[in-house]
C-alpha cells in the first residue's frame, strides 16, 4: 500500500494493518529460518510496510498533542 491509502484509515484499521503485517513479517521470518522462503526481498518488503504504518501513526499521534497543547495554551493565556 501506498502512504496516502494508509494516511485514509482510520486509527483502528491503522491498528489492524499493522497487525496484519506484523504476522505476516513473523510467517515470512519462520518460513526463512526453515529454508522454504522463495523471495528474500519480502522480508525487507515487510518490515517497510510495517515502519509506514507506525510513521504515520507517530504523525498523528504528534499533530493530536500540538493540537491540545494549541488548545491549552489559548484557554490560559
């Protein structure tokens, strides 16, 4: 997927996303450590996959604190 299709989910498919790769990078990693894995590169595939996921969450996780300490700062000052 791309970063935009990420960016459009919600934080609970978001969540599920991540899960879902997660436990496919696991399945790959235990398919190469039994020698049955036919294309290496997935692995690396699948750890992309789930570093976009967590880069986004990151960015929203920190535009929800600007956004409060924004809403703070007005209702003090």
């Amino acid at each position: 997927m791309k970063p935009a299709e990420y960016r459009g989910m919600s934080e609970e498919q978001l969540g599920l996303a991540l899960k879902d790769e997660l436990k496919h990078l696991f399945h790959l990693r235990f398919q190469s450590a039994t020698d049955r894995l036919e294309t290496p590169s997935e692995i690396r595939k699948a750890k992309r996959e789930v570093a976009r996921i967590k880069t986004i969450q990151r960015e929203r996780e920190l535009k929800a604190g600007k956004a409060a300490k924004a809403k703070e700062t007005r209702a003090n000052g």
